[in-house]
C-alpha cells in the first residue's frame, strides 16, 4: 500500500440540479476498496453526456448509485481490496464506474479497470473507457462487425462515432462516416474513414449504395436517430 493516503478529499458535487456553476467542491472520506475493489488516486475523469444530464437533473441514478458524478477515470491503483490479483499498488489504470468519477481518490470493481495503453498519457485515458466499451459491445459484441464488412458510422466527430471509425478501421473493415459540416468530414478522414459524407449536403443512402455497388453497408452505427432512421434500415 502506498503512503500517505488521506481520510478525506475534494469531490465535485452537485449542489442542485442547473448549470455548470452547480458543480461545486465538498469533501468526502476516501473509501476504502471492498473485497473485489482497487482504490484509485484519480489522475482525470471523462465529461460525458451523461454526466451533464446528471448535473441538469435530467438522468436519474439508479436506487445506491453514487451522487458524485463521473463514469469513468484514470489515475493510479494506490490500494487493493480482498481477493484482488490482477492490479498491484502503483499500476496505471482507466475505469468504467457508475459514478465518483469527480474527485481525488475512487474504489472501483477490479473487473471494470483496463491497464492504461502504453504511450498514451493518464488525463487522455480518463476519456477512454467509456467510448471504448460502448462500441466494443455494439459494434463487435452484438453487431459481430468483421473485416472487409462495411460500417456506416452516424456522427463520426462524436466520442463514439471518433471511437468507432478507429476500432473498425483496426479490424479491417470498410468505414463510411457522416458529420455536418465539411471541417468535421475531414476529421472523420484524419481519424481513418473511408468516406466521409456531410449529411447537410449529401444523401448518405446514395453515397452508401455508390460505395457498395448497389449492395448497401453491413451494419449501422447511429447514436443520433430521427427522421432519417427509417430510409437506412
């Protein structure tokens, strides 16, 4: 266990549903890691959409969840709780949490820590976990994408649509992004898209049956919706 761990710390809570100036510092104990738990000294916490619907009042938490927000950190594993084998004291980590993200210290399931990627800093971790598990489980886990399939990725300058480009692309598939506005198409580009199509000013279900000779794309990731959802099914 690595010294001088204090009793309390800064969090960020919310002191009543509203703007960002309801986000205000409070001290808390640092918990202690139950068994199955690793106590992390938080380096950087993800912003999430989530969390700005929590602040607004407007996502209600599960009944136990905590009230800090945050779902997901980086930082470094500074104790570990019973039955733990897999993390040791010292070990660089980002976390998926159902919340106290936004603070100095957080007790995280050992089994939602990932190792953070080499080469890549703590505060750019912080923002990795969620994007990355929501598209592992949509895209690989329940949509079964493959090499040489083709993916059509609705908001790709979006965390997940910039997530889902790049682990599509890593795995070998073709990747058709849309964005709205032709600065956005070219970052859709610069993080590995095949075709990056303005929807503002593009049909995406012409581009899509061009890139594909008529035959259309093999899945469909749209975290957006609406009156469109309908002509690409």
């Amino acid at each position: 266990m690595l010294a001088n761990i204090p009793a309390t710390q800064t969090v960020i809570q919310i002191k009543a549903p509203g703007g960002p100036e309801m986000l205000v510092p409070a001290t808390r104990p640092v918990p202690e890691p139950k068994p199955g738990e690793v106590l992390i000294r938080i380096a950087a916490a993800g912003v999430n959409r989530a969390d700005c619907l929590q602040r607004m009042g407007r996502y209600p938490m599960p009944s136990g969840a905590p009230d800090i927000p945050g779902l997901e950190c980086s930082g470094t594993v500074v104790k570990t709780g019973n039955g733990i084998s897999e993390w040791r004291v010292g070990n660089q980590v980002c976390a998926l949490m159902i919340g106290d993200g936004y603070g100095e210290y957080a007790a995280v399931p050992a089994l939602q820590c990932l190792p953070a990627p080499a080469g890549v800093g703590l505060v750019d971790a912080g923002g990795l976990p969620e994007t990355l598990c929501t598209v592992w489980t949509n895209v690989f886990e329940r949509m079964h994408l493959k090499g040489g399939e083709v993916f059509l990725v609705q908001g790709g300058t979006s965390g997940i649509g910039v997530t889902a480009i790049q682990l599509a692309k890593a795995f070998g598939a073709k990747v058709l992004a849309t964005a709205g506005s032709d600065e956005k198409c070219r970052a859709c580009l610069d993080y590995g898209a095949d075709v990056a199509i303005n929807y503002r000013t593009q049909d995406f279900l012409q581009v899509g049956r061009e890139f594909t000779d008529g035959r259309g794309v093999d899945a469909i990731l749209d975290m957006v919706g609406g009156n469109y959802i309908q002509p690409q099914l």
